[in-house]
C-alpha cells in the first residue's frame, strides 16, 4: 500500500516498494537480517534502500563489472587489511559528535560543539591537524570479529543468492548489498568502541539505514544529522533513516518524506555553508559590476564530469553557448563566469577556462577563486545569477539577487526551482527560450526572497551555528528517548 508520504514519491521510490514486497522472504534478504539483527521494519528500509542504490545510473561513483560483482567476495580481505579488530571500549559519554575534518570543524562546527562540549566526544573522519582537541579514531577505523565471521562464512551463500534475483528482479544488488553490510559492520564497532547517548553527524547525504540500525542497537537516545549540503531527489538518498534532521529549509523535510524516509522530526535552521559569508558580504561592497554571473559547477570535464551523469554534464554545453549567443548580441552587457576554488588542480582549471572560451569566445570575464567567498560577494555584485545544478541560485536569491536555474537534460535530479520565473526546464535548449527567461529577469525587481528560496535557506543572518547549538541543547536537556520499532 502507498502510504500518505508516499503519494507523491518519484517511481523508483514505488518500484522499491513493490520490490521489497516480493522479494523481503528472499533468502538473501533473510541473512541481511541476520547480519545485521534488525526487525522487519528496519529490513524494509534497507531493501529500499539497496534496491534504490542499485538502479542504473544512480550513484556518480561507478565500479567496474569485475568489482560490482566480486567486491563481497574480497570485503573480508579488506576488512582484514585496513581496520582494527583488537580495541577497547571508552567510556560512555551523552554525546558523540561526527564532523568530516579539522577546516569543516573549525569554520562550519566548531560553535555548535562548544556548546555542549563538556558532555560530548568529537570524532573526525580525517584526523589531520586537530591539535588541541580531544578526538576519537574515525568510524571507519574499527570493526568487530563478529563482523569478518560472519560475512566470511555467509558471503559465497549472498553472493549466490543475489545472483538468484538477479537474474529474476533484472537487478544487479551486489553493490548496493555490500555497502549495506559494510556500513552496519562499521557503526556497530563503533558504538560499541565509542558509546554514547546521542549521535550527531555531518554526514546526512546517505542517512543509511545500516548506521540507524547499528544506533538503535546500542543507544538509547537519538541520531541527529546536521545538513551539509543541497538535496535533490536522488535515488540514492532514499530510505534514510534518523531521529532528528537539521535542514536548510522545510524543503528537505517535504522532499525527505516523497523519498520515503524514516525522520521523526525535522527542525529547519538554514545553511552553514551560506551563513558562514554573511559578515562578508554584509560588510562587502555591493556596487553592481555584472549584469550576468554564470556560476562554475566544475563537470564540464572528461571523463568524470564532476561526478555528474555524462547525459546531464555535457547538457551544459548547450547552455554556454546559448550565453555566448546572447552576450555577442548584447554586447553593451558586462558577463562573468566565476570559477570554484581549483587551489592544487591547475589543469583542470585550465580545461575548464578553455571549455568556456570555446563556448563563449567574447564578452565573458574569467574570475579567479581563492576559496575565501569569492563567488558570494561576485553574486551580490550582480544582476542575474545562472546557475546549472547548483544550490547557489538559492542562496543568490536569499541575497536578494535574481538567478536562474537551467535544466537542458530532464534528468529529474537536476538541481530545480520551483517557482517558474527563475527555472528554465527545456529539453530542447532553445536559444529564444534563453534569451526571453534572461531578458524578464534583468528587468525583474526581485524585492523580496521568494518562497521557493526561503525553502531551501531559511535564514541568513551568520547565526545558524547557534540556531543549532540551542536546539541541539534543548534536545538533549528535555532527555529524550529514541523511537522504537516494532
């Protein structure tokens, strides 16, 4: 049956549904189970979960057919090389907090975590440079030996078995499989290593079931995420799992729900990425010096493309060129394209400056990125902000600054806005399109932040570490119990 949250979901969301329906009695399934100690609830999050993951062209990071297949075979032998299996447990503390490295930490965390310090643990997936702080091993450090067993005595029988439904479902499962098991091996070593009460991490892109299910396991109290960058409906992010989620805007929460998460509360507080700027460009000069600034993604090179699907990468060629059509035809118009921090990688700065001249030979300034802000004090010195899959039209608007959203593939992932003046969805990238949605929103007076905009950032006013901090406080004063499953 399609829920309440569902009726609105995307077809692969339904189609993991009817998936998990056949096939959760499948002996493959039954071992995950076992594996990983879960009830029926839970298992059927994870079979949303991988047969969503699994779905072609899903994930950016491919694995060839040798690995897709055998890498299950090989994990016991990974395992052995690269994580600990003899450790001692800590000390339970209230909080164990998660954050990705020591400049994330210190820019984006590091007030959030000062308020509840005292009764917390930090734990960083890259340990380099947290001098003078109390860390803890990553997550990924450890594991327990009843992990490697079991897979080593149960892995050939999964493989085997997923084989099975392959060859009935049409579906390769084996990745998406291993990464289920792998993500509970490692969460259940490391609240067993590290306990806590609580946990609060950065990482709320993948909010995998596995981890939720190792907490549930282990702690009594709740999983928090702290959203750390733009969501889009993506099969992968489908299925999450978490108590508590600090989102940008009541956005996230709705699309969350489409994409048949389990959250039981949502708490909007805006972006840290966003308001991390906000003294700079309240105290920058905000003369305009741009009619047009187009916003690098970094995927228009080969082969990777960024990490984007090649069909929606290479789709923003078209879109240059339409820029490049319109600026020789206004040539009175002052143009930029504003590059993302390339500190480190000069060649493919270069690839993507000569791509850019290829495709706008004229009337374009190339503006340098130090990595410092660059690109939201050019936005709030600009008329017209275009944007492909990119959040930063969002927060252009929140600036009060017009932008454009284009989308010349139609993948349905591809970062949107709803409101119709500022999107432009046309498969067939016209020019006259281009230039008319460019021409209206030149002469549009923004005025206020629209609602699509506030959506997705619901402040900026440089005080979202704080906005967490007190709700993190409140939470965790009011002494809450996690919620259980039947």
């Amino acid at each position: 049956m399609v829920t309440r949250e569902t009726e609105t979901s995307p077809a692969f969301v339904l189609d993991a549904i009817e998936f998990r329906r056949r096939y959760r009695r499948a002996g493959a399934f039954r071992l995950l189970k076992f594996f990983t100690r879960c009830s029926e609830a839970e298992l059927d999050l994870l079979l949303g979960r991988i047969y969503c993951s699994s779905l072609p062209g899903a994930t950016r990071n491919t694995e060839g057919r040798f690995l897709a297949w055998f890498g299950l075979a090989f994990l016991p032998l990974t395992w052995l090389a690269g994580k600990k299996f003899f450790w001692r447990g800590e000390p339970s503390v209230k909080v164990n907090f998660e954050t990705p490295n020591e400049d994330y930490f210190r820019t984006k965390h590091a007030r959030v975590f000062a308020a509840i310090h005292e009764m917390s643990r930090l734990t960083p997936r890259n340990t380099h440079g947290f001098s003078g702080l109390a860390i803890s091993e990553p997550v990924t450090a450890a594991l327990r030996a009843r992990s490697l067993f079991l897979l080593v005595l149960l892995g050939p029988v999964m493989i085997v078995l997923l084989g099975v439904i392959r060859l009935r479902a049409g579906i390769n499962l084996l990745s998406a499989y291993r990464g289920a098991l792998s993500e509970y091996a490692l969460f259940d070593a490391y609240f067993a290593r590290y306990p806590c009460e609580h946990f609060v991490t950065y990482a709320d892109d993948s909010n995998h079931p596995s981890r939720y299910i190792a907490f549930r396991q282990q702690c009594r109290g709740l999983i928090m995420a702290i959203q750390n960058g733009d969501r889009t409906s993506r099969p992968t992010i489908a299925f999450g799992a978490l108590d508590v989620y600090f989102v940008f805007g009541d956005h996230y929460a709705e699309l969350m729900r489409r994409l048949g998460a389990h959250i039981d509360r949502y708490i909007s507080v805006g972006s840290l990425s966003l308001n991390e700027r906000h003294a700079m460009v309240m105290a920058g000069d905000r003369s305009t010096r741009f009619d047009v600034l187009y916003i690098d993604n970094g995927s228009l090179c080969p082969p990777d493309y960024g990490g984007l699907i090649e069909s929606v990468a290479t789709s923003e060629l078209q879109a240059l060129r339409n820029l490049g059509r319109y600026l020789e035809e206004r040539p009175a118009l002052r143009a930029a394209y504003q590059l993302r921090p390339y500190a480190g990688n000069h060649a493919r700065k270069r690839e993507i400056i000569a791509i850019v001249r290829e495709c706008i030979p004229r009337g374009i300034e190339i503006l340098d990125n130090s990595g410092g802000g660059d690109s939201y004090l050019n936005i709030t010195r600009s008329r017209l902000v275009i944007t492909f899959q990119s959040t930063m039209g969002f927060e252009a608007l929140t600036m009060g600054v017009n932008a454009l959203f284009i989308n010349y593939s139609g993948y349905a992932s591809e970062t949107l806005c709803e409101d119709e003046r500022f999107q432009l969805d046309d498969r067939e990238a016209s020019y006259p399109r281009f230039a008319d949605k460019v021409d209206r929103l030149l002469r549009h007076d923004l005025g206020h932040v629209p609602a699509a905009a506030q959506a997705r950032h619901c402040r900026f006013d440089g005080r979202v570490q704080e906005a967490i901090a007190e709700a993190l406080v409140a939470i965790i004063r009011d002494q809450p119990k996690g919620t259980q499953w039947a």
